[in-house]
C-alpha cells in the first residue's frame, strides 16, 4: 500500500487573533510542508520486510509498474532500507551530478556481504584499487590485450571440435570463462581437468546467482551461495603465491591481479588478496558472459545482420580455414557493426539498477528525498524510454552510428556501465573479449540457433538481464 502524506499543519484561532497574522502563518506551514514533502512510498504491510515479497518476486516489472501508477519518483522500502527511484531527466540528473549523492557508501554494504571486505578497508583502498584496474584496462593498454585474448579464445575454440549442438550460454561460459581468468590472473589458474572445470563452473555459477540475495541477506540464509563463496576463497587463498611470483613469456607485464597485491601489500592489507580476487573474478565474468550470449543470439536471429557481419570478416581475414588468424586494432575498425551489435545488446539487457546513497536531502521535482535514501537509476527502464532511444525495443545496431565511437564516447543517457567518476573500469576491455570473440567463432565456424531468441529473466536487478530457458546452437567448421 501506499501511505498518504499528513495534511499542512494548520491552527485554530483563538479569540482577538489578527487573521492576516494567522493568514502568514498558515502560508509559510504551508511552504516548509511542501519542501519536505516525500515522494509516493511504497511500504507494503510488514515492518521491516516492507514491499520486499512482492518486489522479490519480479523486480524489474515491480519498478514500471510503481513508475506508471506513482510517477516518475518513488520510495520502495524492502528488508528496512529505502530505495527511491528516479526515472526522468530532473531525477536522473540528481543522481548523476549531485554532490549530495555518493557511489561508495551506497556499495559498502553489498560488497561486505559478498566478498567480506570490512567497509573500512573498502572505503580507505577503493579509489586507490580502482584507479590501478583502470589503468590496467583502460584505453591505452588495450593493445597489450589483444594479441593475448586472440590466443587464448584459438586455443579454447581448437577444443570444440568440426561440429556439434550444445546450449549457448552453456557454451559461452566454456569459452571465456578460462580466457578471462588466465588473462586477468595468470596464465594457467584456470583448471584443464575436467572434473576440476565442472567444479568451478558449479560454484561460480551458484555464486553469481545468488550474488544479489547475498548482498542483502545474511549468509547464514543462504547455505549454498555461502558454501561456493568459501570454495572459491580458498581457490585464491591457494593460488594467491603462485599469482604473485607470475611472469609473463612476452613482455613481463603485471597482470592485472598482480596490480591489485601490489597495492594491497603496500598498503598492508595483504590478507584481503583473497577477497578482492573474488571480486575481480565476479566483476569480469558476471556480466561479460551473458553479453557475449545475448550478442551472439540477436545476430543470429536476425539473418541480414549476421549475413553483413559475415561478408565483413570474410572481406578482412579472407575465406575461413583452419589456420590461426591474428586480429589488430586495424581489424577491429574496419568491422564497426560488431562493436554496434555488442552495445546495442547491452542497451536491451542492461543492469536492472545503479545506486547512489544519499548523504544530505536533495530535491527533485516536487519531492525531498531525506538523507539516508539510497537513490536508484534503472538503466533497463532508461534505455527504453523512447525520448531517448527511438523504437526501444527493436534491436538496431545502425543506431550506434550516432556514437563517437572513436573518441570513446556512447549515445546519451546510455548508463549499463554506470556514470560519472565510477563507471566500470573494464568495460573496453569487455567489448574487446566479446568483439573478438565475435570474429573468431563465426570465422571458424557455420552457426544457426535451433531455438527461439529466449525471454530474459526478471527476476535480478544486479548486472546484465540473463535468458530464461534453453538456447541451443548448431555449429560446424568452415571449409
């Protein structure tokens, strides 16, 4: 239910009271009423718990909903904390230009529960940590990735075979999973065995499914998300020397893992290496993989796209063979409709929400949201509001013409990787992998999907949307 708002303070006159004194009083209640007003509030009927059964159960449609009936700002409060919405430009520019609203605080919380990182140490090294990964895989290292994940996606794809039929997603994890980690960690981390490999496909799995429950609800709930959580600490914990003591056969360069101890070590929190390698692993895999499979399905569904992209690799690389390809910064530009079906992907499927806290009341619209609030932005509903994205729902990569591509720069009010001073440290490095990985797989192979493009599941608001139900491809080397 929603709660009504108590009437403007009001007062009764006692006798020989001047009115037009009465009159002032009453004007300036009204004024100090109006600027403390609170958006609409959803409560639900359960103290604490809130809106929270009925919100858990589809997210995603819950927020429209709430949008259409209350307004374009609106308080939900689930399991004690209160989340209020802001879906048009007056709210959206609160979230992203306020100094009144704060990324960090707004994080602190989840990544304790999900990585058990103190939020004193969380807050003293994120800047620091962020800025090292940054730099690790920002625009001007790109180059030093290329050749690495060139390799290393050859290698995996030698694995598959002349031919066969498998799920897609399913064949995706088996392709990136092992090139993100022997990148980003070290060369070799990634398991060869194949029980080892189904052991940390299931816990990964079950970690990042249960990522968003754990952020919120106390581990003691949640006995199997807890128990591959551990498993994939103590995965670090046994590994973390062997990352440290690493060196490349090439150029002798940190990988990015090693960045991260070497600043670790130097600001004595050495005993977090573990903790924060979960977090690099989560933050690289999460939301790569399903971007990569909803690319892949939306190119395959639509036949003269695929056919385009077809023709563009034939037209750089040649007709296919079984030889291995190099693939250069040069190559990459010269296929611009990948990189666009790549962020036209992620525009449909972008993370359910994006949060700030709020430190001191900022005013939208009508409305004072109180500090306290943690303030939300569902890039999802935002990349479908046809005042910015034309025929939202259509999949049309040309779009993507319109973005300044070369100086790095995306449509407006395009937020899946966040905004402003904290947006996804890896996301060049991301398009590059699926990009890449993109060229390969269809350089190689003949595929054709032989199921439906699936619905997406609405049940997350953390990350990219995944597919609800089967999505099998056929797929058969080149000649």
């Amino acid at each position: 239910m929603v709660t009504g708002l108590p009437s403007p303070p009001s007062a009764l006159a006692p006798a020989g009271t001047n009115p037009c004194i009465l009159s002032r009083i009453a004007r300036t209640l009204k004024i100090r009423w109006k600027n403390l007003r609170r958006p609409p509030c959803i409560r639900g009927w359960i103290p604490w718990i809130g809106a929270g059964f009925e919100f858990g159960k589809t997210p995603l449609e819950f927020i429209e909903k709430a949008r259409i009936k209350y307004g374009p700002v609106f308080t939900v409060i689930v399991m004690g904390t209160r989340m209020t919405f802001v879906t048009e430009e007056e709210g959206i520019n609160v979230f992203l230009k306020s100094k009144e609203v704060n990324f960090e605080l707004a994080v602190q919380n989840p990544i304790y529960h999900t990585a058990s990182i103190a939020k004193n140490i969380f807050l003293k090294l994120h800047e620091k940590l962020y800025i090292t990964v940054k730099g690790k895989m920002g625009i001007l290292n790109l180059y030093k990735f290329t050749g690495q994940l060139t390799e290393e996606l050859q290698e995996q794809l030698q694995n598959l075979g002349a031919h066969g039929t498998t799920d897609l997603n399913k064949f995706m994890r088996h392709l990136l999973y092992p090139v993100t980690v022997n990148i980003l960690f070290k060369k070799g981390l990634f398991p060869t065995d194949e029980r080892k490999i189904r052991e940390f496909h299931q816990h990964f799995q079950a970690y990042d499914e249960g990522f968003e429950y754990g952020s919120q609800l106390p581990e003691c709930l949640l006995r199997n998300w807890s128990k591959s959580k551990k498993w994939l600490l103590a995965l670090f914990e046994k590994n973390i020397p062997d990352i440290k003591t690493y060196k490349s056969a090439k150029d002798n360069s940190l990988t990015v893992m090693q960045a991260v101890l070497d600043l670790l070590e130097m600001e004595a929190n050495e005993q977090k290496s573990p903790n924060y390698g979960l977090l690099l692993l989560w933050a690289s895999l999460s939301n790569t993989v399903p971007v990569a499979f909803w690319t892949f399905a939306f190119v395959l569904s639509h036949p003269n796209i695929h056919r385009t992209i077809m023709e563009g690799i034939s037209s750089v690389f040649g007709t296919a063979g079984k030889d291995k390809i190099k693939v250069s910064e040069d190559d990459l530009k010269k296929l611009p409709l990948i990189k666009w079906c790549i962020l036209e992907t992620i525009r449909l499927r972008a993370p359910g929400v994006i949060t700030r806290k709020v430190l001191k009341p900022v005013k939208i619209l009508n409305y004072t949201v109180p500090s306290g609030d943690l303030l939300m932005l569902s890039p999802f509903w935002l990349h479908r509001n046809p005042k910015y994205f034309p025929e939202p729902d259509l999949f049309k990569p040309e779009r993507w013409k319109e973005a300044n591509l070369e100086k790095h720069a995306f449509l407006d009010c395009f937020m899946a990787f966040g905004s402003g001073k904290y947006q996804c440290p890896g996301r060049w490095l991301a398009l590059l992998e699926i990009q890449i990985c993109i060229i390969l797989i269809f350089y190689y192979y003949d595929c054709s999907l032989l199921d439906p493009l699936p619905k997406q599941s609405s049940l997350h608001l953390v990350g990219v949307q995944q597919p609800e139900g089967r999505c099998r491809i056929q797929f058969k080397q080149r000649k």
